[in-house]
C-alpha cells in the first residue's frame, strides 16, 4: 500500500519515523512518501521536503513568509497527484495539513489525522471541516477524545502518546560517560535549558534564561541544541556566558539534569516524562501574543498542565517572564516540597497517558481503516 505522510516540524519527525516503522513492521510492502525530516528519512520514508524549510512561528512570521508556505501547498498537491497514494497521513502541522486535506477530499484521497489539530485550544471552530476532510483521527491526549466525541459528536481513536514510546527506545549513556562525553562538570548538578526549535523562539528565551547562570554558581547550565538549528546560530550566545552546548541529544541531556527551564511545546511534556522538575516559560512577539491570547482559550498553555487539568508545574509567560521570577521559580524546584510535588505528579501524568504502543495501535488501525 501507498502512504503519504506529512509533518512539518521537529516533534512531527520524531513521531512520524516511529508510526513509519511501526507501518512497515505490519505492511512489509509499504511504500512511504513524506514530509518530515532525517529521522522520517531514517526510518524509510522518502523525503520530499524538509520541515526546516516550513518552520514559522507566530502570526507576524506566517505572514512575512506566505508566498513561501502557498508554493510549498501547490507543490504538495502536484506531488500528492503524481504520487497517488493510497492514504494521506497528517500529523498534526494544522495550518498547512487542514489545507491540504480540504483538497485531497474534494480529490476523492483517503485522509487519516495522527496527532490532532490543537482546536480545543483555539479556533474551535475548525471541527466543521476536520468532520468534513478527514476520515479517521487517531489522538494521543487522553481529553481529546472527549472533547470530540461529547463536545462534537464526531468518533476518534485515543492511540496512546508516542512520546512513551520514544523515550523508552532510547539507551541513555550513564551519566558520568555523558559528561566526559562532553566537557562537562564532574560534579555540578546539570540544569537543562530547552529554548525551543525555531529561531524566532530561540531568539526571545535563550537570553533570558542565561541571565539566571550567575545567579546559581552551584550549578551548571547546558543549552539542548534543536536539530533544526545549526550550532552557528547558538554562537553569539555562548560568546558572553560560561555555557555549554550540546545539539540533538536533548533527551540524554535530560537523563542527567537535575532541573530544566523549558518553552512551552511538546517539551514541557518530554521533561516531565524524563522526570525532570521544570519551569516552563513563554514569551513572543508582542504583536503575535496580543493577537493568540485573545483566541486562545485555555487556563494553561504547557502539556503537562493540560493533561493533569491542574499547575502541576509553574508557568511563566510573556511579562511575567522575569529574571527576578524565574529565580524565584527555579529555586523552588532544586529542593524541597514543590519539586517533591512535581515529580509526583508525573507520575500520575504517565498513568493518564496511556501506556506504551501509540506508533503501533496508530499504525495497525489506519492499516485496517483503509
């Protein structure tokens, strides 16, 4: 059978290599066209194109780069039709895969969802055309599936979240090897800085985080290195504080840290299950945040706040994204009853995730549902 899948940023990759392997380990005859990056590439896909070259964050940066993202939407449905494939498979990437899937319907291509549009965050009403385009929806936040069954009256698989899975494949080195490995303090406990994986996201957190290394001279700060960016573009941060860079290996480095400032994403929820207390912060352009708090209609904005329907970790965003209140924050989490709170709590968040075999019940069912 013929696939074509589609992810356009770095998480989408990491899950769409593992429902890749998880397709050719039912369908020994699959042939798997993509969108996604090296480790989709890695697991087999054919790569058409690559998500660095589709990663905008934030309204302003969607706008500066339209011309850029409707040629790359002509050149996906040109390649879609050459391609002909039995099955299309989004994964998440709402803005550009909703588009893609209200052509594909109207061209008479099956369409399966892996990882769901976030629209009960914002946007709701985005249920009307995920009814009308997309033919089975695979979830992977145990909520999702009642807020569209109940809510919207439309059925959806609850898969299981393919992080567990991802962690769990992976032989993390131990831990004095690692910071031998890497030129690291053979006794300072390592907090991990997690600026995101765009550049623009980059750009607004990683220097307000450094801030906090003089303030904690007992430990040492090491920034994860997205693989999306090339370490050039880290150099002017390293230039002025006493820092450590380690690229792609984001959660080995979160095997060995002691605590984690982290931006808000799928990363709040990778440190949590790497049972890593956290901070998570936020801040965008000012004119993109007026605009997206405004439509966006949830109490918390990091994963594991969401899941567990409570602050389980501490969430500073925007203005409150202080040096004077990120200190406060984090040295609540380096001892003490809130870090005991946190690492709890995870544990109760991995319950409620489901389990191991997302990438594998995905899998089995889009087979089966074709």
């Amino acid at each position: 059978m013929k696939y074509y899948i589609i992810a356009g940023e770095a998480s989408g990759d990491l899950h769409g290599s593992n429902l890749i392997k998880a397709i050719f380990a039912k369908d020994t005859n699959a042939q798997i066209r993509c969108w996604g990056g090296d480790q989709m590439e890695k697991a087999g896909g054919t790569l058409v194109k690559h998500y660095k070259e589709m990663a905008f964050m934030g309204f302003l940066e969607v706008i500066a780069n339209l011309n850029t993202i409707f040629k790359n939407i002509k050149f996906c449905k040109k390649d879609i039709e050459s391609y002909n494939p039995d099955v299309i498979i989004f994964i998440d990437y709402s803005g550009f895969n909703l588009r893609i899937a209200s052509w594909a319907r109207k061209n008479g291509y099956r369409t399966n969802y892996y990882i769901s549009p976030q629209i009960w965050a914002s946007r709701e009403g985005r249920i009307k055309n995920i009814k009308r385009d997309i033919d089975a929806m695979y979830v992977i936040l145990p909520f999702e599936k009642e807020f569209y069954e109940k809510k919207h009256n439309y059925p959806v698989h609850f898969v299981g979240h393919p992080l567990i899975d991802a962690i769990d494949q992976i032989a993390f080195s131990p831990e004095e090897e690692f910071r031998n490995a890497h030129s690291l303090d053979s006794k300072k406990p390592i907090i991990a800085l997690l600026p995101g994986s765009r550049k623009q996201e980059v750009q607004q957190m990683l220097d307000q985080m450094l801030r906090l290394i003089p303030l904690f001279s007992e430990y040492q700060f090491v920034i994860a290195g997205a693989p999306s960016l090339d370490l050039d573009f880290y150099a002017p941060f390293l230039k002025n504080y006493p820092v450590k860079l380690i690229p792609n290996k984001t959660y080995e480095l979160l095997s060995h840290s002691y605590a984690a400032l982290v931006t808000s994403g799928t990363a709040t929820l990778e440190t949590a299950l790497l049972k890593v207390p956290q901070v998570v912060c936020y801040k965008g352009n000012w004119i993109s945040y007026q605009i997206a708090k405004r439509i966006i209609t949830l109490d918390y904005i990091s994963l594991v706040n969401l899941i567990m329907g409570k602050e389980v970790v501490k969430e500073l965003i925007q203005g409150d994204l202080t040096t004077k209140n990120l200190k406060k924050e984090l040295s609540k989490i380096l001892d003490g009853p809130a870090r005991e709170a946190q690492l709890k709590a995870y544990q109760e968040l991995e319950i409620k995730l489901g389990g191991k075999g997302a990438s594998e019940h995905a899998a089995g069912l889009i087979i089966e549902n074709v």
